[in-house]
C-alpha cells in the first residue's frame, strides 16, 4: 500500500524517468545491506529471503 502511494508522489515530482532509476536503487541498496543485517543478527533470529 505505501509503495504506490509513494511511486505516484514521485512520479508527479520527479516525472516518470526517475522513478525506475530510484526503485532500482532502492533495490541494489538492500540487496547490499540485507547479507550484513542477516550476519549481524542474534543467532535466535533468522532473516529469510522471499
């Protein structure tokens, strides 16, 4: 429910090219982040793809 909320904001502020670029940055950014979270994690506490 947020996220198109907030691609329809960002579409009419930043126009239609920018908002694939920013989810695809979006996406690379916790692509990244995610292995370092899940290794920094309790050992109780699992993160799980998908």
């Amino acid at each position: 429910m947020v996220g198109s909320v907030l691609t329809t904001i960002f579409t009419m502020v930043y126009g239609f090219r920018m908002v694939p670029a920013l989810g695809l940055a979006v996406y690379c950014a916790a692509i990244l982040i995610l292995p370092r979270l899940a290794a920094s994690g309790d050992s109780d506490r699992q993160f799980a793809l998908g």
